[in-house]
C-alpha cells in the first residue's frame, strides 16, 4: 500500500453542495458523542457522588443501546428528518431536566432514571449519517465517505473529552452540556433538509417484522462489529491496566490517542483505496491486518518504550475496517438502512461493555488482556470471511 492518500474522491465528495452538508452534519453529530461520557460525568458530580455519575452514564448507554434498533426503522419508515427532529426535542428535554435535577440536588434515583430517558430517546443521527452517506454518495464515492465519516468519529473522541473538560472546568459543565445540544440541533436541522422522504429511501422492499434482519449478510455483519468493538473496548481497558501496573498511570491518555490517531490516518490513508479483486475481500483482510497490529502492540508491551509506536499501527487499519464494515451493512440491507445501522450501534455498544469485562477480568496480566483482545480481532476477521462466502454463494 502506499503511503500517499488518494486524495481525489475526497476533493470530488466536497466538490458537491449535498455530500458538503452531510460531512458539517457528520462533525455536528459526531462532536457531542465524544463529548458525551465526561459531560454527563461532571454534570451529575456536580453535587452528586461519582458512583451515581457513573450509573447514569451506564443507563444512558443501555438505554440507547436497547431502542437503537427501534429508532432506526421509524427513521426508515417515517423518514430521517421527522424522526430527528421528534426525538432531538424530548432529547434535549430529559438532558435539560438532568442539568435542573443536578443543580436542584435531585436524589441519585432521579439523576439515573433522567440519563436513561436521554438515552432511549437520543436522535438516531449516527446510523442515519450513515445511511445517508449510503443515499447520496455515488458508487465510486462511497468508500471515500464511510473513510471520512471513520476519521470523523475517531477524531471526535480525541477533541470531545478536551472541548467538554474545558468548558466544564473553565465555565461550568452546563455549558458543555449546552454546546452539545447546539451542536446536535445543527446536525438534525442539515439532516431534515438531506434525509427526504421514505419513499425516496428503497420502501418498496417488501418489510417483514425481522426487517434488515432477514438479510443474512446483515447478520454475520453484526456478530463481526461486535467482535470488532470487542476488541477495541478490551485494548482500551488492558492498556490504561498495563500502564497502571506499571506505575505511569499518566500514559493512558497518550496511548490510547496513539491508536485513534492510527485509525484516523488509516482512515485517510487506506479508507479510499479499492480492493484489487473481490471486493467482499476487503474486510477480513483489513481485519487480519487489525489483528497483526494488536498481536504487535501485545509484543511490544514486553518492552514498554515500544508501545508509543505499536500503538498508532495497532489502529492503523481499525478505521478502514470500521468504514468497510459500515458500507457493507448499508447494502446488505436495502430499504432498512437506518435500522441495519441502528442494530449495528446497538451490537458493537454490547460488543464495547463484552470487551470491558474480558479485560477487566484479566486486569492483573495485562499483557495477556492485549493478547486476547488480539486473538477477538481474529475471531472478527474470521467471521466477516463467513459473511464473504455468504455473499459469494447469492450469485
């Protein structure tokens, strides 16, 4: 591969006014999800213990979790902009009653129950930029923008925590509660005027109660970005325990920026880069080549000075495999491309808290936890080979 981006799809994507909108919406939407943790964090802590911050940023991942799927086929059936702008109203009703509850030091039942309302009802804007992107992107555009929506994301985890810290700390954490909301009413509001209605969207795919779900590409799909996000959660948990257990708690930040930011130039770099034959090729190769960059961060662990190289390789082809995988769940789905996201977010959300407990439950060797995130990868990149033979086999 080499190591100059092709930068031609990118200037074709902004070159036109509707692909431009979605990539502002894309930032608008990704932004406050990076955001989001340490926000919910420091508003309830604010008078309340961390213990109950933490529960309620556990509700509202579950609660988002559980109804992911749901909200995308009303975004399906009813279409995007509608939805969001339903959703993004209640939305921003229960984050506003959490901030009121907090300042009024509401009982810690209270503050809990108010972040798992937000969640349940959080606007479906991430599956629905996806499925937009799967919309409006020409054939040959398509990879460049599901490449551009992966560095987008991996880029808000990097400045969300920052933007939010900042304003809590030199504000007040209500407005970093405040800029979130902003920016995702920006979002909505560019996703009402580029989502159309249902019928522009494939509705005359026959709907059955499994919906996307009858695809069985989809589900192979979906059992990959768990194991996937699996992976990636127990990388994130064995290094902040490597780094512990070895008494520099104050690397974790560093290093688990390092992989972000290999993912956000694998993003730019491979992201546009077709396959040179089969195209349903492309994510178990990029998911093997995952798998060799975090059995090469697990042997550099044995030599700590190594890490602040192998980690950015370890996330080096994460991105493109997340583009990939994001692309292929959008066409294995037609008509459904909303919920096919949504039950995606909703699998890799199960996949992040699977991959939290397998590290933390071998937390105390934490080279091993970075050998079995590795050996996660490999199971993913092994079942997304099951989902190309299952495509292979259609024709």
């Amino acid at each position: 591969m080499t190591a100059v981006p092709d930068v031609a799809p990118y200037r074709r994507l902004f070159a036109e006014p509707v692909l431009r909108g979605l990539a502002l919406a894309d930032a608008c939407a990704r932004l406050p999800q990076g955001m989001l943790s340490i926000t919910l964090l420091l508003v309830v802590a604010e008078h309340a213990s961390m213990t109950t911050a933490g529960l309620a940023v556990a509700a509202y991942t579950l609660g988002q979790a559980i109804t992911g799927p749901l909200r995308g086929r009303l975004a399906d059936a009813r279409g995007l902009g509608p939805v969001c702008a339903a959703f993004g109203g209640g939305y921003a009703i229960a984050l506003l009653g959490l901030l009121a509850c907090s300042l009024a030091r509401g009982p810690a039942g209270l503050l809990i129950a108010a972040a798992a309302a937000a969640g349940l009802i959080v606007p479906p804007l991430s599956p629905g930029m996806r499925s937009l992107w799967s919309l409006h992107a020409a054939a040959g555009l398509r990879q460049a923008a599901f490449a551009l929506d992966a560095a987008t994301f991996d880029l808000a985890y990097i400045t969300g925590p920052v933007l939010a810290s900042s304003l809590a700390a030199g504000v007040a954490p209500a407005a970093a509660l405040g800029v979130m909301l902003a920016l995702t009413a920006v979002a909505v509001v560019i996703v009402g005027t580029r989502s159309g209605r249902p019928s522009q969207r494939e509705d005359r795919v026959p709907r059955s109660a499994l919906g996307p779900l009858r695809s069985a590409a989809l589900r192979r799909l979906l059992v990959t970005g768990a194991l996937v996000n699996t992976a990636l959660s127990a990388t994130e948990v064995a290094l902040t325990a490597y780094v512990r257990h070895n008494h520099a708690l104050w690397a974790s930040g560093p290093l688990l920026a390092g992989v972000s930011v290999g993912s956000i130039l694998g993003s730019l770099l491979i992201g546009t880069r077709r396959s040179s034959g089969d195209t349903n090729r492309r994510l178990p190769r990029l998911l093997a080549c995952y798998t060799l960059g975090l059995a090469a961060l697990t042997a550099a662990s044995l030599f700590a000075p190594l890490l602040a190289v192998a980690a950015p390789l370890a996330g080096l082809c994460l991105g493109p495999s997340l583009a990939t995988l994001f692309s292929q769940a959008s066409s294995a789905a037609p008509g459904g491309g909303t919920e096919a996201q949504g039950w995606l977010n909703s699998m890799m959300n199960g996949g992040a808290a699977a991959g939290a407990a397998l590290a933390g439950l071998t937390s105390d060797q934490p080279i091993l936890a970075l050998g079995l995130a590795a050996a996660t990868a490999a199971a993913a990149a092994a079942a997304s080979r099951a989902v190309k033979w299952s495509c292979l086999s259609r024709r």
